[in-house]
C-alpha cells in the first residue's frame, strides 16, 4: 500500500482527519481487525513450533510497530524517497522479529 503514491496520500489524509478526531479515529479503528490475518499466521506459525510468544497480539503489534515506525511513517512524511531501501529494512524487522519471537526450528 505504500508504493502507490495515491494510497500514501489517501492514508495521510485519513490520518490527519482521524489525528484531528480522536473519537471517530477510533470508532472506525475499533470497526476493523487489523492485525486479524497476522494473528492467525502467528498463532499457525507456532503450532509447527516456529515461532513462540505468550501473545500473539502483542507480537502482532510489536511486528506492525516495526514496520508503521520505520517503513510506513518515513514513506508518509518523504513522499516515498524513503522506500528505496525498503528490502534492507524489510530483512532487518523479520530478523529483529525473529532474534525475539523465533524457536530456531527452522
């Protein structure tokens, strides 16, 4: 969704409407599961034992904080220069991820 320039400037705009109105930013945010497909890879990813956490929600936010803080917020406020690098800092979140959540098993 970031590589295309009319869904960044779609997603600024709905972030700033929802930064500017708390109360409807979560209201819709509470109508979705975002991190619901996640979840179910994660909790799939640990019944084969290749993954292991306490919660996978927490995991799902931790993995989705990595990639919002460092790919999704640098495309926003660059224009998508930042994404040129993208790969790099793609191996680098699933690696950090996996030093903390993954059993070696793989």
């Amino acid at each position: 969704m970031i590589d295309d320039p009319i869904r960044r400037r779609l997603s600024r705009l709905l972030t700033s409407t929802f930064l500017m109105n708390l109360e409807f930013g979560m209201t819709t945010r509470n109508q979705y599961q975002p991190h619901a497909v996640l979840i179910e890879w994660l909790n799939a990813a640990k019944n084969d034992n290749m993954l292991s956490f306490e919660s996978p929600e927490l995991a799902a936010r931790m993995f989705y904080g990595m990639v919002e803080g460092r790919l999704t917020w640098g495309a926003f406020l660059s224009d998508g220069a930042t994404l040129k690098s993208k790969e790099t800092i793609l191996e680098e979140l699933v690696s950090v991820f996996l030093s903390r959540y993954g059993t070696n098993s793989f």
